[in-house]
C-alpha cells in the first residue's frame, strides 16, 4: 500500500510539472494568430507530437500536414502559435521515460487484434479504431530528442530492442462522456502503465479525472486483456474506470503491431 501511495504521489508531482510547464512562446498571441489563420487549436496528441518543434514551425510557413499557416515574417509568431497548440496538449516530452529517441510509427490492427479487442477485451466494434500512431521510446546515447520515421532505415537500425524504454499512446478514451476526452498513456516494454495524463476536448486537464487516473499506474500486463482494476472510490474513478481500462487495452494492441513491424524489420 505504501509503495502503491509513493508511486501515485509521484504521478501527480509528474502530472502538476507537466500541466506547468513553461511553454517556449506567447499562447495567447498564439491563440490569436491560429484565429487569424482561421484554425482551431485541437486536442491530438498524436498528430501534434509526431515532429520535433524546429519541423512543425516550417510546416507552418506553408501550412503543411494539417497545421496552419501562420504568414508572418516574424518566427516568433510561430512559435507563439506552437505553445498555443501545445497548451491543449499532452506534451510527448513528459512520457518519454528518460528517453531520447522516437520511433514514430503508424499502425494498423490486423484481424486478429480486433478479434482479440472484440472476444477478450469485450470491446464493441464502434469503439475499435484500427489505425493509431504508437512512439516507440529508446535510450541510445543520443544528444538531444531524435524523432525516427519507420523508413528511416539508418537511424532505425541504431534502435535496438536493449535501448527500449517503452511507448506512449495517444488516443480518445472511448465511451466517456461522447468520446471527446483524451488519454496520453506512457507505458513500459512489459505493458505496465507509467503514467496517464487526461486532456478535456478544450484541452484543459481536469485535476479529478488525472486524480482518478493516477490509480492506473502500475497497472497493466502484457497479453492480459481482463480489465484493469483500480482501487479506490469516487465519482470520477467510478464514471472513468471501466473506459480508461478499455482505452488502455487498445493502446496495447497498437503497441503489439507496432512489436509484429520491428520483428519484421529487424529479420532482415
């Protein structure tokens, strides 16, 4: 119990640093320049962590891959306009674990993970998205974050399955409150939950349900598809509970498609 007391304790020590942490620009001049360029900032951590800062803030010179187009000669209004969507958003450094390079990597659920997600997990077919983005995290050595794509095939290489530390998933928790919310989990190579961080669809992160989240630290295994139980009472861990299990479980079943591509690659 003590140990289990620790290690929520950390979680929200972890979570409160994350929710303040200093954001490299001017959000509410960034609020104001996405308005201009007529974009709304949005809550997708997946697709906002994808590309390291320097990447996205040239995207936004043409308004490339989703992002908008913020026409100034001024880089600073870029960067403004960066921490503006970052402010909504679960930040990927905050999952990495010590790590320091991504393998970011799209996934696609064969038919025999929706099997398992529809026969174990007794999760429906509507809550069932089959393509999800998985950050496959490594401690190399490198300096600085290294951001892999999966045909990157000489940078691939240097991620040996002995540097892993562990993925983060990005995904909506499923049958909570229309959908809307989601769940940024950091979890380790035996599937265990590292930590879990809430964003509303307004991107703010609510302090109960991150409260009642933290409970699912530690929790998890590899091939189990039981829901996870997490002690503990309360109205927000009572209405959470049962679709952040069913969230987490199929955020493990991208993971092992994500494991299924690198025995792939590394075969050959």
């Amino acid at each position: 119990m003590r140990s289990l007391t620790i290690i929520t304790l950390f979680f929200l020590s972890a979570a409160a640093f994350a929710n303040n942490r200093p954001l490299i620009g001017d959000a509410k001049n960034g609020d104001k320049l996405l308005g201009v360029a007529g974009f709304d900032a949005k809550v997708d951590g997946a697709w906002l962590n994808q590309f390291p800062d320097d990447v996205i803030i040239e995207k936004m010179v043409r308004g490339d891959g989703g992002f908008p187009q913020i026409d100034s000669e001024n880089v600073l209004d870029r960067w403004d306009a960066l921490a503006a969507l970052r402010a909504k958003n679960t930040d990927l450094k905050d999952l990495l674990g010590g790590a320091d390079s991504v393998l970011v990597m799209p996934t696609t659920l064969d038919e025999h993970a929706v099997g398992r997600l529809k026969d174990q997990a007794k999760i429906p077919s509507s809550a069932i998205d089959e393509s999800r983005t998985v950050f496959g995290l490594f401690k190399t050595g490198a300096s600085g974050l290294s951001f892999v794509g999966p045909k990157e095939n000489k940078k691939r290489d240097k991620l040996k399955k002995d540097t892993k530390v562990g993925y983060a998933v990005f995904l909506p928790i499923p049958g909570f409150r229309g959908g809307k919310h989601e769940a940024a989990f950091a979890i380790d190579k035996d599937m265990r939950i590292q930590s879990v961080s809430i964003r509303a669809p307004d991107g703010s992160a609510p302090t109960d349900l991150n409260q009642a989240a933290a409970r699912f630290v530690g929790k998890g295994a590899r091939g189990q598809y039981a829901a996870l139980k997490a002690g503990g009472a309360g109205k927000a861990l009572g209405e959470l509970a049962a679709p952040l299990s069913d969230a987490f479980l199929l955020a493990a079943e991208s993971v092992y498609m994500l494991e299924v591509d690198e025995r792939e690659y590394f075969q050959f």
